[in-house]
C-alpha cells in the first residue's frame, strides 16, 4: 500500500509539472501556436484550391493576436493530434490473461501492429511502447508516451473473466469506477486485489483535477463508436458493454488523453474465437482507427476562434 500512495504521490507531482512546464514553454515560445494555426489554416484552405484562379489569389488573412491565444491555448490543452503512442498490454514475464488457446500478451503485441497500420494508412505517426515479448511496468508505459510527446495514448488489452458467460467490447477511461464490473476489470489489469482499487479511488479524486479526463472520455467515446460500427457494419455480432471509467494504473501520469481498450473476453468461447479471426481484429482495428480520426475531426471542429 504504501508502495502505492508513492506511486500516486509521484504521478501527482509529475502531472503538476506537467502544466507548468508546458506554460513555462509557452512563456518562452508564445510563437508557437500562432505557427501551428496558420499551418492548420493552410489545411482548412486547401478545399478552396478547387475555386476559380481569382479566389486564389486573395492573400491568406493575417493572424490575429486573438488567434494566437486560441493556438497557444490548443497546444497547451494538447488539443492537436498527429503522434499516437500505441500500449500493446502486458508482455515477458507478464503473460496477462490465458484462455481458450490464446495469451493476452500475444493478442495485444498481434492488435498493436494492426491498429498501428490501420492509423498509419489515416495519416496518423505510430509509436509503440512495445514491438517484442519485453515486460514494461504499468508506469513505464504512459512515461513513454510523455517522453515521446505523443497526443494520445491508447493501451490495448483484452478481457477475461471467471464467468464465462461475460463477453462483449469495453473501452475505458481514467476515472473513478461507477460499477462493482468495472472495479474488477482495474483490479485484474493493475494486478491488485479488488479493495486497492476502493482506496485508489480516494487518491484519485485529486489526481483528477490535473489529468486529461474530459478529453480521454471524449476519446473513449469515439474509440468505441468507430469499433462498434466497423463491426456493425461488416454485420458482425459485438455485445457493447460501452465506455466506462475506472483508475488503471497504465493510464495515470499521461499527460495526453489516454484510453484503455478491451477488445473482447478470452475467457468467452464466442469472443475468444472472434479474436482468432484475423478478419474481426482487422475490423476492429480499423474502426479504432476510424474512431480516433473522428476525435480529430472533432476537436478541430469544435476549436475555439
Ligand atoms: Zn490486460
């Protein structure tokens, strides 16, 4: 226990850090956002290319000092998406869990590439925090996302259960857990017994203040719509057990948006043997991979200015 409120203590503290050394570099480079508006305009302007040669030649409007607020702000919320650190779960001496024929190790490293693929073919810069059997502790992972400056963090997992009639497609995010299931599946990915996880929830009713949670819901939501109807759409028969929070340790200390992924039970029959199909993982993966270019969509969208 005490192990863990230094854990927590330590991510608070970095988390705090975070924030200032990202208003220290704004401090210190109030340009850069107003550089990554007008590249984001050139974007947004590229349609009008089609119009006829006199709306062409209109000179790009100037940047305003309004928008370069908005754009430092954006780049401070970490509102731009372009790097994407991949978490395949667990991994060496962590086999995560085994059933039916299948390891969760081996499931996750298999669904990290092809998501990996399928985010590259949307334009998407793919990062891993593992390409092999290597065993990572759960803070390295989200570390490894902030020391890549990645702009999400997605870990890949999948589910088991001592009840084998549980199946069906989750997708988390970090907050306290609002139901006994969700508990449990924390409890077993942070391998920790089920009462850490009650006084986990007292520590992070802090820690939320200062991470990423309406965003990562945000994710979590388009995640698990774009899965969904990948699958839906191919007509293939996905229980939605939906998106949930819960505090898994894997996703404390991102300084980015984070989600966790459960992509079905291995300990079902029926979704374990839709997890040896290659053909469903690839409808899974593309339509994470679709969910997530939503959320950009989305948030460019909905950007302030
Ligand atoms: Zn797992």
């Amino acid at each position: 226990m005490r192990d863990i409120l230094l854990f927590f203590l330590a991510s608070i503290l970095s988390i705090g850090l975070c924030a200032s050394e990202l208003e220290a570099a704004q401090r210190q480079n109030p340009k850069a956002g107003a550089q990554g508006k007008a590249a984001s305009s050139a974007r947004k302007a590229k349609p009008a290319a089609q119009k006829p040669a006199a709306a062409q030649k209109q000179p790009p409007p100037p940047v305003s000092d309004a928008d370069q607020k908005t754009n430092a702000v954006l780049k401070q919320l970490g509102l731009t998406v372009q790097t994407i650190m991949i978490d395949a779960g667990h991994g060496g001496k962590d086999p995560g869990a085994q059933a039916f024929g299948l390891t969760e190790k081996n499931f996750t490293l298999d669904m990290a590439r092809r998501v990996g693929d399928s985010l590259r073919k949307k334009g998407f810069t793919v990062i891993f925090t593992r390409s092999g059997n290597n065993y990572l502790s759960l803070q390295e992972r989200p570390d490894a996302a902030n020391a890549k400056k990645a702009d999400l963090f997605i870990s890949i997992h999948a589910n088991a259960n001592p009840n084998p009639a549980r199946r069906g497609l989750e997708t988390y995010y970090l907050s306290e857990a609002k139901s006994n299931d969700a508990v449990t599946v924390a409890a077993r990915e942070n391998g920790v017994p089920v009462q850490e996880i009650s006084d986990l929830q007292f520590i992070l009713t802090d820690l939320m203040l200062s991470s990423k949670v309406k965003e990562s819901r945000h994710l979590a939501e388009c995640a698990h719509k774009g899965i969904l109807g990948s699958l839906r759409k191919a007509r293939v028969s996905v229980l939605d057990n939906g998106v949930r929070a819960a505090p898994f340790y894997v996703l404390v200390g991102a300084r980015m948006p984070a989600i966790l992924v459960e992509f079905g039970y291995i300990s079902n029959k029926d979704d374990a043997a839709n997890l040896k199909r290659d053909s469903y993982l690839q409808k899974q993966s593309d339509g994470l991979a679709e969910g997530i270019l939503q959320y950009k969509k989305e948030l460019a969208a909905n950007a302030p200015g």
